[in-house]
C-alpha cells in the first residue's frame, strides 16, 4: 500500500473517529458489510476514488473537503514540479516561487500535523457539553427553605 493511499486511509478514520463513527455505522450507510470495511481499512481491499467519494459523502463531507483535509495547501503552495513549470514558463516569476518551494519542504510534518489538528477540531466540536450536574437532596431542601421563607414573608409582610 503505498503512503498516499495509507495517509488516505488515516484521514478518512480520523473523520469517522472523530464524528462519533465507526466502520460498522459506515458500511451500513453504503449498504456494505462491516467484513468489507476492515479489509479496505487494513488494505486488503485497494482503496479506489470512488471509495472516498461514497465515504466522504455518507459523512456528510464532499469529497474534495476530505482531499482538502488529507492535502491542505494555500492558495500560493505548490509542488516543486509545478513551481518549476511556472519558472520555465514564466521567467519573472522565479523569484516569487522560489520562496513557495521553501515552504512545500516540510509538507510530510505538516500533514500530520493538520490531521492531529482536525481530529482535535472534530472532537471538540462533535463532542456535546457535559449534562449540567444534579442537586443533592441537601440543596434542593436548602433551596425550597429559602424560597417558603421568601414566600411567607411575602404573605407577611402584606398582611401586616
């Protein structure tokens, strides 16, 4: 399996771990067996684009939100294949790519980095706020007192 198809694989897992998924929810959705899915998650099955597509989608991702996940890049990032293309064809702008090239080195870290980073976005965002704590027996007679003494003292005071 090669490394693209594996950093895939993990972008897609992470997606699904992190909004609560598993595979089991997903090959249902796609109307597969979960057999199916840990093979294709542990590369027994070739991971193909249609794939990505059907498991972005029951997501609720559009593919190319998924590819922007696994691959991210600013406007001005490009490979150094592209850069070259660009400095052979555009002569003045060989000054202005050679800092992009620069910034595409360190994309293997990067990657990994931005995907430890959406599984934390997702997690935070996905996960729901803790329920809000009940009272002990003790506060909520603490709280009937004050409100019966509040209320009789009320009655009292207009009575008086």
């Amino acid at each position: 399996m090669s490394p693209e198809v594996q950093h895939m694989l993990s972008v897609l897992r992470s997606v699904i771990r992190g909004l609560g998924y598993n595979y089991q929810d997903v090959a249902k959705k796609l109307g597969l067996s979960s057999g199916y899915m840990s093979r294709l998650f542990s590369g027994k099955i070739d991971l193909k684009f249609q794939h990505i597509v059907d498991i972005s989608r029951v997501l609720g991702f559009e593919p190319e939100e998924i590819f922007h996940l696994a691959y991210p890049r600013g406007k001005d990032a490009a490979s150094p294949s592209a850069l070259r293309f660009q400095m052979l064809s555009q002569p003045d702008s060989a000054l202005a790519g050679s800092s992009r090239v620069l910034a595409s080195i360190n994309s293997a870290a990067e990657e990994e980095e931005m995907e430890r980073r959406v599984a934390s976005a997702l997690r935070k965002i996905l996960t729901p706020p803790p329920a809000p704590s009940t009272p002990s027996k003790e506060d909520l007679e603490k709280l009937m007192e004050r409100m019966l003494l509040k209320f009789i003292g009320g009655i009292q005071s207009a009575q008086g």
